[in-house]
C-alpha cells in the first residue's frame, strides 16, 4: 500500500487517509517493537537502493 501512493517512510499523512485499513490490521498484528524495526527497515531498504543506483552510474562513468 505504501508503494502505490507513493510513501517512502511510514507513518506520513498520506497513510492514515489510503492506507488505514491494512495499517491498523498491521498495527494490531505486530509487536510495537517490531513494526518500528520494518518502518526503518522500509528507510534504510530504500536509501541503500539509491545509493546502489548512484555506484552502479558511476561505475559506467568510470569504464568509459
């Protein structure tokens, strides 16, 4: 659901309007501890993607 309007870190205000239903069903289905260990999880996962994306570009820059 965060993927599809576009919600990079959890717990933004896009959520709590196109999201609610399976929030609280994740909030009521997870340990407090453990759903902030996916939020930022959900961060890092997607920092490390532009990183990989930002070395693999310059990497192509650098063989040419």
């Amino acid at each position: 659901c965060l993927d599809s309007v576009g919600v990079l870190k959890p717990g933004d205000d896009k959520i709590s309007v196109a999201c609610s239903p399976k929030n609280k069903a994740y909030e009521q289905k997870c340990a407090k501890t453990w759903i902030e260990y996916f939020n930022q999880r959900r961060v890092i996962a997607e920092a490390q993607k532009d990183r990989l994306a930002q070395a693999n570009t310059q990497a192509e820059n650098s063989k040419r």
